[in-house]
C-alpha cells in the first residue's frame, strides 16, 4: 500500500512540477545552466530539480529556487538537499 502510495505522488509531482518560462530562460542563459536543464529534461529527477535549484539559487531567483526544489521534495522528500535549499530560498 505505501508502494503504490509514493507512486502516485511521483505522479503527481512530475504533472506539477513544471517551471515557469522565466525559470526556463534563465537556466537556458547559461551553458551550465543549459546543461542542468537538459539533464532534468532528460530523467525528471528529484536530484536534476535539486541541482537546477541550486543554480537559481546562486543567481538570486529565489522564486524559481524554490520552485525547484519544491518540485525535488515532492518527487523524494528523502533528498536533504532539496529541504536545504527549500530552506535558503
């Protein structure tokens, strides 16, 4: 039952998680930022949101941070550094 329970929220969470255009365009203004929103687009994973989180969050986008790593707990609420950065944003 808590099997299926986690799936579903998995499910939710990548239906939810999409970024806004602004977050999309400053990820995009940068090679290292084209780079983590590739690997994010590429397996849509809790650690991908964390990392791209945490590249808002050196560039001052707080609201984009947090949506990140909003997104990152929602898919593992296991990941200490998506609670971190949720924190410092």
């Amino acid at each position: 039952m808590l099997v299926a329970s986690a799936c579903g929220n998995e499910e939710a969470a990548l239906d939810s998680s999409e970024l806004p255009p602004v977050c999309t365009e400053l990820a995009q203004s940068t090679g290292e930022g084209q780079e983590l929103f590739q690997a994010l687009m590429a397996d849509r994973s809790a650690d991908s949101y964390a990392r791209l989180g945490q590249f808002y969050l050196e560039r001052g986008d707080v609201d984009c941070a947090s949506r990140a790593f909003q997104s990152a707990v929602s898919m593992d609420d296991q990941l200490w550094k998506a609670h971190y950065g949720l924190g410092l944003a």
